[in-house]
C-alpha cells in the first residue's frame, strides 16, 4: 500500500488531499496531547479531591471523573481508530489513483466537525475543570 507521505512517482497528489492529510496528522497529535492532559487531570483530581467536602462539590468530583474517564477510555480512542481508517482511505484513493472520490471529501468533512466539536468541548471542559481545582488549591 502506498504511504500518502511516501516519495513516489507513480501519482500526483492534487493540493486538497495534501491539506485533507495535514489536518487528520495533526488531529491524531491532538488526541495524544488530549490523553496525556487527561492523565494529568486525573493526577490533579486524585490531589485535590479531598479538600472538597460539599455534597455539591462531591458531584462535581464525580462528574469530572466520569468525563475523564468516558474521553480517556473510549471517546479519544475511537476518534484516533476513525483517523486511522481515514488516513488508509487516503492512501487507497492514491494508490488506485482515484483522487477524484467524493465519498472520501464528505467524510472528510464530517469527521473534521465532529473533531473541531470535541474540541471545544474538551476546552469547556478544561476551563471548568481547572477553575473547579483552583478552588482546592486556594483552601
């Protein structure tokens, strides 16, 4: 199978596919960086935990648990196998020259929305979660 970055003669990338691939590397750099942060928030909340002694507080413990969890175990790993899969779609379309495969942009494109949702999400949930921590850190 030929490699969408591997040198070869044999095909002409149009500049579309090459931005398509540029965008699912760096997403696949981005769900590393989303777990190791998630092992760190982990750490933090294994920390802090604690310090908080509200039934209310104790929720939101539970709710930054489980949203750790849920992204770190399933979410952020099915997102990496869907880039991977992508990628190989990627390198099929090239090796049977087939780069005018418009199946290949529309997912493209639904993948790089549910991307771009996840991470806002994954911001919200960063904000919220560090000011959540702060707290602790203040006491």
């Amino acid at each position: 199978m030929i490699s969408p970055i591997s040198i070869t003669d044999q095909y002409i990338i149009q500049p579309s596919l090459l931005d398509k691939h540029k965008s699912t590397i760096e997403w696949l750099s981005a769900a590393v960086l989303w777990k190791r942060e998630l092992v760190f928030f982990q750490k933090l909340l294994d920390q802090y935990a604690p310090r908080f002694r509200s039934v209310e507080d104790k929720k939101r413990i539970d709710h930054f648990q489980n949203i750790i969890t849920y992204y770190k175990g399933e979410l952020i790993d099915s997102l990496t196998t869907k880039l991977r899969s992508h990628e190989k779609q990627l390198a099929e379309l090239l090796e049977t020259h087939n780069e005018a495969s418009t199946t290949y942009f529309t997912q493209h494109m639904q993948l790089m929305n549910e991307l771009e949702s996840l991470d806002n999400q994954f911001r919200q949930y960063k904000e919220e979660f560090f000011s959540f921590i702060e707290q602790a850190m203040k006491a």
